[in-house]
C-alpha cells in the first residue's frame, strides 16, 4: 500500500465521461466535446461524413435485407442487422403500447396529478374545523400566571448607566 499519495483523490473521468455522454443531448454533448476534446469532435464529424457518404448504400442493403432476410452478406453484418431490427422492433412495440395506453386514458381522472385552477375542490375544509377532528384545539399556556408579572434582570451595564 502506497502512504505518499493519501490525500490525493482519485480521478472519475471514466464517471464523468459517461455522466456526460448518458444525461447530455447530442447538440449540447456535440458542443462540449468540441471544447473538451477537439480530436475526438473531429472523428465524430468524420463518422457523420462517412454516414453521409455512404448513405445510399446503408439505405440499399437495408431494404435488401427487409425483403431476403436470409441474405448472406458477412456474419458480423448479418448478426449487427438482426440486433438492429430487433431493437428497433422493441422500440415500435413500446411506442405502441404506451400510445394505447395514453389513448385509453387519456379521460381517466386517477392519473392527472393537478385538477384545473378552477374546478371546485371536494375535499375543502371550512375556516375553524381541524383536519384531524370535529373542533380546533386551542393550546393554552403552560403558565398559570401573566408573563408581564416575571421580574426581568437588567444587564449590570444598564445599572451602572442608570446610577
């Protein structure tokens, strides 16, 4: 165990790295990579470019692979379509059934959070009745006595003023 570095606090940029990528939008992580990293910025705008080079292409064995899916191109592509559809297919399902979902109750009251502002609320408690009970309890002092009759103590700065 190493005693010279104790004070020293491990580095989290792994942790950082991934909080960025995860919880940023592409726009806002696109432009804080620009700054933070201008090599990796300009791989990032190659790969946009190849994308974009390569487009039709992409497009053409997608739909290729739509119409024989048991076209044989390479394994590794075969494998990274399958997982591709796949994926997207969870994707529309989900889409789908949250959509019937929202449709179906879109009317129901249970999930709303907040009524309207102007609706008159059931549940209003008149002035002078208790939430937890018929009647207000009224706390009386603990004292039996006034609390102007307690004698007060002057500081002993003030005494020596007053003489």
């Amino acid at each position: 165990m190493n005693l010279e570095n104790v004070d020293e606090k491990p580095s989290n940029d792994f942790v950082d790295k991934v909080t960025l990528e995860l919880l940023m939008n592409k726009n806002h992580y696109n432009r804080y990579l620009s700054q933070s990293d201008p090599r990796k910025h300009q791989e990032h705008l190659a790969h946009l470019a190849k994308i974009n080079k390569y487009s039709n292409m992409i497009l053409k064995t997608t739909s290729e692979f739509i119409e024989n899916p048991d076209k044989q191109v390479t394994t590794e592509i075969n494998e990274a379509f399958d997982f591709y559809v796949r994926t997207l297919i969870k994707h529309f399902e989900l889409n789908t059934t949250e959509g019937f979902y929202n449709v179906e109750n879109s009317n129901n009251d249970e999930d709303v959070l907040f009524g309207n502002m102007n609706e008159e609320s059931e549940n209003v408690i008149p002035i002078g009745q208790s939430f937890w009970g018929k009647h207000k309890v009224k706390k009386n002092p603990t004292s039996s006595f006034p609390m102007n009759y307690i004698p007060r103590i002057k500081e002993k700065s003030q005494q020596e003023e007053d003489l």
